[in-house]
C-alpha cells in the first residue's frame, strides 16, 4: 500500500511527461507477456509437431499448424522438400517470433528520452521560478524543484531497463530457435533423400 501511494506521488508530482511514460510502461507490460506466451506456449508446439515429422508419425500436413511442419510432413510423404520454401517457411516462423520485438527495441530508446525531457522542462520551470524571485529563494525549495523534475527521469530508466532486458532475451532465444528450424529442415531432407516417400498408412474407408 505505502508503494501505491509513493507511486501516484511520484506520477504526480512527475509532470506532463509521466503521462506518454505511463502508456508506454503498459504497452512495454503488454509485449513481453504476450511474448512470454509465444515462448511458452507456440514454440513447444511446434517443436514437438516438428519432432513427429521427422519421426515419421506426424498427422496429415493439413492437420499440422504453422508454415514449416506442414511443409516439411508434405514433403516427406512426397519424397521431395523444396529447399526454397522451406527456407521462406522458416522466415515466417520467425517473423511470427519477431512480433512486437521491434517496437521493444523503440521503447528501449523512447523511455529515457521522454524521461529527460520531463527532466529538462521541470528544470526548465524550477530556474525560471528562481530568476522570476531575483534569487530570493529557499535552498530546500529549489532542492525539492530538482527533486520532482528527476522523476520523470527515473521512470524513464524504469520502463527501458526490463525492455532492454526483455529484448535481449527474446531475440536470443529466436535466434537458437532459427538454428533449431534449420537443423530440423536438414535433417528432414537428408531423411528423405536416403528414404524416399513416405508410406502413409491406409485410413479407415479407404481402398484395402
């Protein structure tokens, strides 16, 4: 409780500037848990639709979901994976992956400068307060100017540090999932190179 007040403090005694720095702390809250979910939850997915192709017990293509099991499970039964749009397929998975990453990377950068500019214009105002006094002003009142102008500063560098770090970390991991998807597509190929077509089983319905 005593952090909710110092916070709504600080955001009002931050000026203009935490305002644009509120929506972009919420923004910046938004992607990393929406990519933490795409982390969690879509690649394992994948990965695991991924491990039965190459085992050779995946479900029908149409059945499979995103761009390269599809492809790659197609591929296998017809004895033939097209290097070209395997590797386009891989691409999407990425792009998929890279969703709301660069925008990360601009509130990286946007955070602190909208900090230093609620910091300039609230020094702005306290120095103009002191030349309209001619100097007639209590040191702690000018202290306390200072102090509030910092604010906004300070959130700024709030919100890019985790951004930074959120960043960092999700790229890294796409790029060993870009590694991971191109090892897959190695290895099917080479699979499919020393075995021929696959032999889908007959469905029920089907001709005996």
């Amino acid at each position: 409780m005593f952090l909710v007040i110092n916070g709504l403090e600080w955001f009002s005694k931050g000026g203009w500037a935490m305002y644009p720095l509120a929506l972009i702390s919420l923004y910046t809250v938004f992607v990393i848990l929406n990519r933490l979910y795409f982390f969690s939850r879509f690649i394992p997915e994948t990965d695991n639709e991924l491990e039965n192709v190459l085992r050779g017990t995946a479900l029908l293509p149409e059945r499979l979901n995103g761009e390269l099991a599809p492809l790659l499970a197609r591929g296998m039964h017809e004895g033939r994976i097209d290097r070209r749009r395997a590797e386009l397929a891989v691409e999407q998975e990425l792009l998929e992956g890279m969703q709301f990453l660069n925008s990360l990377d601009t509130v990286t950068q946007v955070a602190p400068m909208f900090g230093l500019i609620g910091t300039v214009t609230g020094m702005v105002q306290t120095f103009r307060t002191v030349a309209e006094l001619q100097g007639q002003v209590n040191p702690s009142v000018l202290a306390g100017g200072i102090w509030e102008a910092l604010l906004t500063t300070v959130a700024g560098l709030m919100i890019a540090i985790p951004a930074v770090i959120a960043f960092r970390f999700f790229r890294s991991r796409l790029l060993r999932w870009q590694n991971h998807l191109n090892t897959v597509v190695d290895d099917c190929m080479k699979i499919t190179a020393e075995r021929g077509p696959l032999r889908i089983p007959a469905t029920e319905g089907g001709e005996g």
